[in-house]
C-alpha cells in the first residue's frame, strides 16, 4: 500500500517539478495511461530537443552529446513534463542528452525486469523505495559513491541506499514522521475541559519530547466523550466518543520507528537478523494497539492507514503521526483548520524514521558516469524547489539542514507552521534523530510488510497480542527476509 502511494505521489511529483521550469498552470494526478516504451529509441530525443532555444541547439549537435535514457511511471502528460525538466539539463551543458522513457506504472516493476533479462535497461531509472534493494541484490544498481566528491555537500547518510555497504541510491527527498496537531481542536477541547494548553501541546524539540507513558496520558485527557468526560475520567464511556486525543498511523513501514524507539526493530542494526519477534518490537507494536484497546484515546484501528487527511481531517482527531510530506499535499493547500507539528513521543530512543523514493543507475549503463552528472543535477533543491516550497518534499542534501541562510529560505514559508516549531520539530529533528526505513538496507521489504500486516491485523482487534502474533507469523516473515537477504 505504501508503494501505491508513494507511486502516485512522485508521478505527481514530476509533473510538479516541471511546472517549475515551463511555467505550467496545473498539476496531474498519477494514471496509468500510455505504452511501454522500449530502449534505444532516439525520435523523441531529436523531437524534444528541437524545442530547446536557437542559442542552446547552437552550443552543439545534439548527435554529439552522449545520450542517456532516464525511466519513470506517468501518463503521456506527466512525461511529457518530465521530458521538459529533462531539456533544461540538456539546454545547460554540450556533453549529455537525456530522454525520458515512459512505462506504465501498474507494469513498471515487470517491464524493468524484461529489460533486464533483454540487455535493454535504460541507464537512470526513479524505484520505489521497498523495491531498490532486490534490483541490487540481483546485480542490477551501480556503486554511485563517485557522485559526490570531497568537500561537497552531501545527500544525508540517513537517505542512502546500501547494499554491501555501498551506495547505490539517493532518494530523490526526504520525509521524516512526525506527530501532527489541529490546533483549532486542541484550544477547543482545552477550554471544555479546563486544561492548560501549553501543558498539552506536543513539543516542538527532541529534548523535550513526550515519554511514551507522558504521550497516552495526554491523549487520556484530549479524549472526550459525548457527555464532556475525558478518558481518565470513571464516567467516560469508550463507546460513544466525541474526540479522540491521538491516532498512529499503522502502515508497516511507519510502526518500525516504535520498535526502533523501544531498542528494537524490524530487523537488526547490520540488516542481518529479522528480530521482529522480540520483546522490544512486540511491546511497542502492543502499545500502539492499546491506544485504542485499553486506553481509549485512538479511533479503533479498522486498516493498516491512518493518513492525517483521515484522521485530522476528520476533525474529531487531535493529534496524529504521519510524514512530512503532508505538507504539500494536504496540511498546507486543503485542510481547513491551523495546524502544527511536534516531535514524536519515545520509549527509550528519541527517534524518526525517514524516507524518499529513490533514482538509480543501472549496472548495464555504458555510461555511468553521464548516468550521476544527470542525477546530480536533478538532485539538487533549486531543480525541485515547488515542492520544496509547497512541503511535499524536503532537501536531501545536508547544507540545507546546517546552513542557516539556507534553512530560512526553505522554511519562511506561510504554508509551513510556525518558523521555530517546524525548525526544531522537522529540520533539526530530521538531522540529528533520524534513521533510515529498513528498505534502505533490507530487501525484499515489499513482501515483508504485506505479510507483516496480516499479522498485524489481529493485534488491531485484540484477537491476539503482538507478542502472539508475531511469534505465530515469525518463520514466515523470517521466511520471506531471508529468501531476499541470503
């Protein structure tokens, strides 16, 4: 589910990226319109190049340039756009031409697989995040770590694909978790209730981040029925809730930073054991379940997704953890109340995980090293700054997260929350508290987490508890980990 949406996201995102460039006047939602395209073709190069101004064609004969393809999943106008942000590469040097080749995305994953077995893989590709590492374990991924030299600034280490301990992706952006707030709701329930808002406002820095424990007595008090009694209250009646303090979102991939925060994890820290079943994980997934289960103060988990556009946005939802993104594609543009942003609540580590689908180089690529120019410049925040801007991507590179003059500039943004806040509960917490997803150095994490949920479906109800469930479904999930990892 996960890799649907963060599919649909990033076609979205290259139509938006272009805009940018071509003074576009509206975006385009993800389809799956439109034929596979095939490797080697070099029509459209000639076409699209012919669009690029008289000055640049004359800076060199486009059949004098290298020309490299760059794949990504898109109906025609979403290419199309892409292509455009493609030209101005193109446009700003003599040496490196860049196609875009369109696949569709319910058959991307399999079309690249019949190049692969064909010879034919284009050079640059975007992956999915779950995916990139079973193309490296098949051989298929260049070592990128030539892409960056000494003394450059660097895409956070957090946000590098490794296999072998290798770099073979960046992600393209970065998101990190947070715990979200309506703001709006909160003074409301805080004047109902009599509490002091400042004494339940999710804080801004880790250093003052909420203990698990302070993080579900809070949410008890948020939590109120349809006769005004919170839910430490003896009259509060779980069945007939008005507002609910808290809700965690339950996708797979996202539940990993509790078990990391308990000591845990889905897998071991070197990617070499799955340790899903141990305490450390099982506490925290039990926890998360007794949010609702015991305590009250979450809505009944009823699917493995609670996006903040369902569950703040359903306005009887006070605080919610979710990505950054949100920002751009949901806080800043749509949601009709103030919000804000804090950290996450902790069990032993103050920890955040992050994320950002990837672009890589093929092995199979003649020329890789034309292959990292590209990327690199597509990498860099000027050449994706809507989004930037609008808060559905953040910058990768690490300048951006030590440079105040740069900060200031990503962050002095009216879509954004307070400039304060978000500095230290996004951009300081995202530097110095967050650690990769597992699919950064694990493959096979697609499968796993489908499996994973499953599992998880019966600790949501209460038919079994995590400890239960995970001890039931562990030869499978190690099954299928060390199947993609061995």
């Amino acid at each position: 589910m996960r890799r649907k949406v963060i599919s649909g996201l990033l076609s979205v995102v290259l139509m938006t990226t272009s805009c940018l460039f071509v003074g576009c006047g509206s975006t385009t939602s993800s389809g799956s319109a439109g034929t596979s395209a095939s490797v080697g073709e070099d029509a459209q190069s000639a076409e699209s190049s012919a669009s690029i101004s008289e000055d640049a064609t004359a800076k060199s004969d486009s059949a004098d340039k290298v020309k490299i393809t760059y794949a990504q999943w898109g109906n025609d106008t979403e290419t199309a756009a892409c292509q455009k942000v493609a030209d101005k590469f193109n446009a700003s040097q003599d040496k490196i031409e860049v196609e875009v080749l369109k696949i569709d995305y319910d058959n991307y994953i399999s079309k690249l697989n019949t190049m692969a077995t064909a010879g034919t893989l284009p050079d640059t590709a975007i992956m999915s995040e779950a995916g990139t590492l079973t193309f490296a374990k098949n051989g298929l991924l260049a070592d990128i770590s030539s892409m960056y030299g000494e003394g450059e600034s660097k895409p956070l280490d957090s946000l590098t694909f490794k296999y072998q301990d290798k770099p073979v992706a960046y992600s393209a952006a970065n998101e990190v978790l947070n715990l979200w707030y309506n703001q709006d709701l909160l003074k409301k329930v805080c004047d109902e209730q009599g509490l002091n808002i400042s004494d339940v406002t999710p804080p801004a820095s880790a250093d003052k981040a909420w203990t698990w424990d302070d993080f579900v007595k809070t949410a008890q008090e948020l939590t109120v029925d349809v006769n005004g009694n919170n839910a430490l209250s003896p009259k509060f009646d779980p069945n007939n809730v008005d507002v609910y303090g808290c809700t965690v979102n339950t996708l797979p991939w996202q539940l990993e930073v509790w078990c990391k925060s308990n000591g845990g994890g889905f897998y071991s820290e070197d990617g070499k054991t799955c340790i899903i079943n141990q305490k450390e994980a099982t506490d925290a997934i039990q926890a998360v379940a007794d949010l609702s289960l015991k305590y009250h103060c979450a809505p009944p988990i009823s699917d493995a997704s609670q996006a903040l556009s369902t569950s703040l946005g359903s306005e009887k939802v006070v605080m919610a953890t979710d990505g950054a993104w949100n920002v751009g594609t949901y806080l800043g543009p749509d949601a009709k109340f103030k919000y804000s942003v804090g950290v996450l609540p902790y069990f032993k580590d103050k920890v955040t995980i992050c994320t950002g689908g990837p672009n890589v180089v093929f092995a199979t690529t003649k020329h890789p090293e034309e292959a990292m120019t590209w990327l690199k410049w597509y990498y860099q925040e000027e050449n994706s700054w809507s989004l930037i801007e609008a808060g559905t991507w953040m910058p990768i590179l690490d300048k951006w997260y030590t440079d105040s003059t740069l900060t200031d500039k990503w962050i002095n943004n009216p879509n954004f929350p307070d400039h304060d806040t978000y500095k230290s509960a996004v951009v300081d917490y995202a530097k110095n508290n967050s650690k990769s997803t597992a699919w950064y150095t694990v493959a096979g994490t697609d499968v796993f987490n489908t499996s994973l949920a499953t599992a998880l479906s019966y600790v949501w109800t209460g038919d079994k508890t995590a400890q239960q469930a995970m001890d039931e479904y562990y030869d499978e999930l190690n099954g299928i980990f060390t199947e993609n990892n061995q």
